[in-house]
C-alpha cells in the first residue's frame, strides 16, 4: 500500500542527492540503505525464488483482476463504455496499469527531482498517491485515504481542496459503508468534520493574513480558469445538492432491475470527474510551487 | 447563539455515534411506558402489571412520555403496543428512543442559554464546555439511557429565575419539576425558605398576599399533574408508586455517600469484635434487600431506618437553611442547590450513583466565579464522573468512558488555565502581566501572580493519583493476582474512594456557605 507514496520518496530523495556535492556518492548510500533494509526485511524468503514470487502473489493478487466493485478510477468508470475485462487479457492490462499509473507519476516526480522541497514533497505524494488511486491494478475505495492524508498535511494552505475532497472521499466509500452498516458513523462523522471544520472563530472564519493573500495571487496567476470553475460557488453548490440527493436516494430508492448497480456507478461517476479535476489542479499546484521558488531564489541572487 | 449552537453541533455528533452503544434495562423502562401512556386510559397508568417496570415517575413525565408516543406510533406502532412491544429491541426503537433523548436535551440547552446570558464570553464559553459536553451526562443520558438533560433544563432554568429575582417564575418552574421527577425534592427546603424570606416580604399583608400568590401557583401545578389520579381515587397507588420504601439503604451498587463509611465501619467492628472473641451473629438482612420485618442488616452499629436519614439530611441542611432565611440572596440559590443535593446525596435513603450531577450541574454555573470554586469543581466533576464507571460494566465501553473522563479533565484544565491568570492579569496594571510571565525571580508580584493561577495543591493531586490506582487495580491488577475472589472488591474501593471526595466537596461547600455569605 505505501507503493502509493514510493515515486514521491524517490523523486525528492534522488532530487536532494544531485543538489549534493557529491551526487554519485549520495545515491549509493541511500540506495545501500534501501536495498539494505529489504533485505533484512524479507531475508526469511529469500533463499529461493519461489519462496518470494509466492509472498509477491500474495501481496499483488493480479489474478481478481483488474479492478472490483465500484472504485472511482480509471478503469472502472471508463469500463462504463471500453469493457476492459473483456477486451484484454489479465497480463496486459497488467502492463497498461502500470504504464499509466507511472505516466501520470511522471510529472510530479520529475519536478521533484528538478526542484526538491519540503512543501513540494507533500504535493508530491499527493500527486503519485492520487495517479496510484486513479490507474493502479485492483484498487479498494479505501484508498482514497492515501491521498487525503498528505491533503490534510497541506490543510492551511489548501483549504477549501481539503472540504470538497474530503467530501468526495467520503462520498466514494458510501456504498461501502452502506454495506457494513456504519451510515450512522458516516454521518455523526462527516456532520463533526463539517463542525470542527467551521469552528467559530477558528481558521476557516478569520485567517485573512498574508498567507491567504500570497496563495490567491500564485492560484490567479497560474491557475486562473481552472480554479475559477472548480470552485466557483454555483458549481461547488450543484454537486453539492447532487451529492445530498444521491445519498438519499441511494438509502431509499431501489434501483431498476435491468441495471442493479445503476447508483454505485453514478456516484463513481461524480467522484471520478472531482478526482481528475483535482490531480490536475495539484499538479499543476506543484509546478506552480517550483516557479515560485526560482523566483525567489533569483530574487537571492541579485541580492 | 450561533457559538451555543456549535457546542451542541459536536455534543450531538458524539451521541450519535453513542447510539449503537450499550443501553442500560431503562431503555426498556422508558419504552414501556411510551407503551402504559399510549395504549392505556389514565385511569390504568399506575395500575398495569404487564411488565415489571411499573411506572414510578410523577404525572408530568408520564405526560411527557405520551406526547413522545405519538411520535414513536407513527414511527413504528409496535414500539407502543402494550404486549408485542414488550422487550422490542428493533431498530427503529432503539434510534427512536435515543434520539427523543437527543432532541429532549434542546431543553437543556435552552436552559443553559437562559442561565449563562450575562457573563463574559470566556467564562459562558467554559460553563458551556462544562454543561454541554458534560461526561456524566453523556454516560448516564446517552449511553446507560435516561432523559436527565432534560430535566436539568427545567432545574437550570427555575435557578436563572430565581437569580434574576423572578421568584415566582422560578418557585412555578421548580414545582413543574417536581411533578416531573420527585427525586429534585430534596432541594425543596431551600426555595421554601427562600421564597418565603426572599418573595413573601415588605410587612404582613403583602407578605401573605404573595405567600398564598406562591402557593396558589404550587398548588395549581400539583393539581394539573395530580388532579385527574385524585379524581379516580388513585393517588394512594401513585404515591406508593413514586416512593417504594421496600428497597434498601443501598443500592445494588453502592452509591458513594456517607453510608458507604458508616457500613464498612460496622464490618469492621464486627470483624474486630470476632477475632477478640464476642460472638457476634452474621445480620440475615442485605443492605440492598428490603426492610426484612425486624432484621437489621448491621451487626453491630443501630440501625438505619428511612426517618433516620430524613432527619439526617435536615440536619446536613439546616445551616444553609438558616443562612438563607437569615440573609436570602438571589446570586447564591445555585450554591445552596447544589448544597442541597449534596446533603440528599450523602445522607439520603437508597441513593444511586446517578444523583451525583445533582451536585455538578448546578455548580457548573458558579464554577467560573472565583479560583477556588474553580478548583473545587475540577476535583468534583472528575469524582463524580469516575464515580459513574461501574454504570457501565461492558468491556467496549472501556475505553469510551476512560477517554470521555479523560477528555473532560484536559478540557477543563486548559479551559481554567486559561481563564485565571487573565483575570488576575486584567486587574493588575500592565507592569505587573509583564514581570510575572517574562521574568521567573523577585517581586512580590510574581508570588501574588503565581498564587492566583490554576493549579492544585499535593493533597488534591495525590487524591487524583490515587483515582489512577483503584481504575488500575479494579480493571488489571485484581483479575491478575486474585483472580475471582472477592469480586465485590473493586466496586466497593470505588465507592469508598469517591465518597471521600464528595465528602470533602460537602465540607468545602459548607464551610463556603458559612464563611462567606
């Protein structure tokens, strides 16, 4: 599972190291390290090659293919219209999985490597944990938890991300909840995040400061169309008041027989639309991260 | 409002997450009676034997009870129904039920609302911490399932009248109270005496006018709530109902009072007195049982008799009492409340453990007052909720009600932390706040500074230390070395350490009420 966050690590870790005086030397000590560990960790199956492809298999079951139930990624909702499981063999979407998940890596981790910084780390592992969730092979709606936790990491300066996605994040794993039985601890829960969230006089409702000024001037200058129409506030309510009526009727309503699934996949269609709309947004957050700090270091420079 | 409205927002989220959680035999009690009210004419309220619990609560709650089950048959009519709804534990009962407790406590809220309106905000924020998120609540009402929240609010509201002079209002609240839950009686005494020095003054005929004023309006709600049973000739069977003396000076579970000492004393005696080589007969009687004919339960000491701890706890009262008739003041009836239930609490007959947010919930609102009241309600609140962990003896509520406890007490420290040095601070000139928090040596004004911030003294934080060790011997150490004998041990090291503390809070209250009226 911390695969998800794997390419982050390595993208700013390689990143510090070619900063370093000595790069060659910095990459052998911290591959050594690496491989060191693994070794160390998985020395009881090591000593035949089938006693660790068995442990692999275990931990990558590709034979439940591609992907199950209703996740927001990828290939479920695009298998609404391209029947992946019936067009191809489990090897090659296999290979497909992979190719996109590391394409869409390839980005952030690049801008790592090239500009390594604490802050551009956490949006880093955002971004992989996010392109992770959205094209991996046989993903859980679990793991929409992945990329909330370095979100929730960035809370100041991404405020209203961490609400909509929190929201959409919760939204996704409804029918799961649903399943087990927790629709009462689902909305106690969200009910005490909107609460701690809007708490009077904390952040939310005060923090004007400089902080918030500096972040809404990088957003327009780089950002502006795409974050004037994510968080316009006539579409944040739209979907908003979609989501509302989707929980109601998913509780309520029976779906048609011809297609009993008919809500899971409306709901994975929503969240999957927010969820690209955000890798885009943080992405291009990231790059915007690295421009500002050239900036800033012309700017020390001159100085 | 808004700010009232938060604390509510979260409280309400923790209580439905509580729902699913373990209810106590009075969820069934309650749905019982939604039943008895629902399906039976008045004249059979008192009078069905359906099922064990027969309704025991004065008129007013029974009518409380039938205006909730309208709701609860338009929900689900099984909930109601006198014989198929018997130990129904459907869903839709259960969530019904909770949150009829859940919506009851708006009243608490109001209640609150109307008795914090004129304080600071610091101070109204932190009585409200106190109040809503109050743990004891939380576990009796939501959890071992009783509607106390509710009636709190008609008890915090009957206070805030008679604080802001509005005797009749407040005299008129408290005797709707007392036709909800007779159990808040034992205040009684007080307002007598209050209203009756405070009210009924200003030379003999306006005096009198008002006195037969006030007992018009007491009589008027006596007889709402028990005029249609003395129509049917009933209220001999209401009041044996309201009062069955058949139970004994203890409850099942020791209630941490006065008697807890006095009992533990005569086995002591007894046991003494054997090894020394008096033949001393083991009582027949239990002190949880009924009143067995001639039979005393103790074997040495006289016996305690219901009339014993009456007078008892008229005595314990009866400084207040003449400190109120001497000088009734409205900014002290909170005080003398609280002191009221203290007394009930620890001299009274058969007293459960739950009577113990009588005494917290009325000093909530004068905790804010001054340094020591403050203190003295830190310890209070954390042993009267520590008091109430036996309510719930399942193994997954464990860590609920350790991290509720927990919770409450950080809360309370950082919230009176917070509040006292800043007073002391606002009244000294700016010289002074400076001196005291940068520079740690000389200056009279640093040890005045220091005096006045929050923190306890070794007997109190030893007191709390050793709250920490009985929870740790009665859940680990006592399964571990003495497996199952004496399985009444930890419960009864609970009740007898908590009593120590509410003996301390009744001495500190009363020598508040003597010294500094």
């Amino acid at each position: 599972m911390s695969a998800y966050f794997a390419p982050a690590f390595f993208s700013y870790l390689l990143g510090k190291c070619l900063k370093n005086k000595n790069p060659v030397l910095e990459v052998a000590k911290l591959g050594l390290i690496v491989v060191g560990t693994f070794a160390v960790v998985w020395w009881p199956y090591l000593h035949s090659k089938e006693a660790a492809l068995a442990v692999l298999s275990r931990l990558a079951p590709f034979e439940r293919g591609i992907y199950e139930d209703y996740v927001a990624n990828f290939w479920c909702t695009s298998s609404v219209l391209v029947k992946w499981k019936k067009l191809y063999t489990t090897q090659s979407l296999r290979t497909f999985s992979l190719a996109a998940t590391l394409l869409t890596c390839l980005p952030s981790m690049v801008q790592q490597v090239l500009a390594p910084s604490s802050k551009g780390f956490l949006y880093a592992l955002l971004n992989s944990s996010f392109s992770f969730y959205l094209f991996s092979f046989q993903v859980h709606e679990k793991s929409v938890l992945l990329p909330l936790l370095p979100l929730t990491l960035l809370a100041l300066e991404e405020r209203q991300s961490l609400l909509w996605l929190t929201h959409f994040a919760m939204f996704s794993m409804f029918p799961l909840l649903h399943r087990d039985k927790l629709v009462l601890a689902y909305i106690a829960l969200y009910a005490l995040f909107i609460l701690v969230y809007f708490a009077p006089g904390g952040p939310s409702g005060r923090c004007n400061g400089s902080k918030t000024r500096d972040h809404r001037q990088t957003t327009k200058r780089g950002m502006g169309f795409l974050s004037s129409i994510a968080f316009h506030p006539l579409v944040m309510g739209f979907l908003g008041l979609c989501s509302l009526i989707l929980h109601v009727i998913y509780l309520t309503m029976r779906p048609p027989n011809k297609y009993p699934f008919l809500f899971e996949a409306v709901i994975m269609l929503i969240c999957f639309s927010q969820f690209v709309l955000f890798t885009l947004y943080f992405n291009s957050k990231q790059w915007m991260l690295s421009k500002h700090l050239t900036s800033k270091d012309k700017q020390k420079k001159i100085i | 409002m808004k700010q009232l409205l938060w604390f509510f927002g979260i409280a309400t989220t923790v209580k439905l997450l509580l729902i699913p959680s373990y209810h106590s035999t009075d969820l069934e009690v309650h749905r019982h009676w939604l039943a008895i009210t629902h399906s039976l004419p008045l004249s059979q309220w008192y009078y069905d034997e359906t099922s064990e619990w027969t309704l025991d609560y004065p008129p007013f709650f029974a009518y409380f009870e039938r205006f909730l089950s309208v709701f609860a048959n338009l929900i689900d009519p099984r909930i109601v129904h006198l014989h198929h709804g018997l130990n129904y534990k459907a869903n839709s009962a259960i969530y019904f039920q909770r949150i009829s407790v859940i919506v009851s406590d708006l009243f608490l809220l109001y209640g609150v609302y109307i008795s914090t309106r004129n304080l600071p905000s610091l101070k109204r924020n932190l009585v409200w911490v106190l109040l809503i998120w109050s743990p004891g609540l939380l576990i009796v009402d939501h959890l071992h399932f009783q509607y106390n929240g509710f009636l709190f609010g008609w008890l915090l509201l009957s206070i805030s009248f008679l604080a802001q002079g509005k005797d009749l209002m407040g005299g008129f609240i408290f005797a709707v109270l007392l036709c909800f839950k007779h159990l808040f009686a034992v205040a009684a005494p007080v307002y007598f005496v209050y209203l009756l020095r405070h009210y009924c003054r200003g030379g003999l005929v306006r005096g009198f006018a008002r006195l037969s004023a006030i007992g018009a309006v007491v009589v008027a709600v006596f007889a709402a709530a028990y005029g249609p049973f003395v129509y049917h000739g009933q209220i001999q069977q209401v009041i044996r109902h309201m009062f069955p003396f058949g139970r004994g000076l203890c409850h099942a579970y020791w209630a941490p009072n006065f008697w807890v000492f006095y009992i533990m004393l005569d086995k002591g005696i007894a046991f003494l007195l054997r090894k020394v080589g008096f033949n001393i007969p083991t009582p027949v009687a239990s002190f949880t049982g009924g009143l067995v004919g001639d039979a005393s339960p103790f074997a040495v000491l006289p016996r305690i008799t219901p009339m014993t701890t009456f007078i008892m706890v008229l005595l314990a009262l009866s400084p207040c009492l003449f400190k109120t008739w001497r000088d009734p003041r409205p900014r002290l009836i909170a005080r003398s409340v609280a002191y009221a239930y203290t007394c009930g609490f620890l001299f009274g007959w058969h007293v459960h453990e739950k009577a113990s947010l009588h005494i917290s919930i009325p000093l909530a609102l004068v905790a804010v007052e001054s340094l020591e009241d403050a203190k003295h309600y830190f310890l209070l609140s954390i042993v009267s909720c520590y008091s109430l962990f036996p309510l719930l003896y399942e193994a997954q509520e464990y860590p609920i009600k350790v991290l509720l406890l927990l919770l409450h007490t950080i809360l309370m420290w950082f919230c009176f932390s917070a509040l006292f040095p800043k007073n002391i601070a606002a009244k000294g000139s700016l010289q002074d706040d400076k001196k005291s928090t940068q520079y740690e040596s000389k200056g009279s004004s640093r040890t005045a500074a220091e005096k006045q911030r929050f923190e306890l003294g070794w007997v109190a934080k030893s007191y709390l230390l050793g709250v920490v060790v009985v929870e740790i011997w009665g859940q680990f150490l006592h399964p571990y070395l003495l497996g199952d004998k004496l399985p009444f041990l930890p419960l009864m090291l609970i009740s007898m350490y908590c009593a120590i503390g509410i003996v301390y809070s009744w001495i500190w209250q009363l020598k508040w009420i003597i010294i500094f009226s």
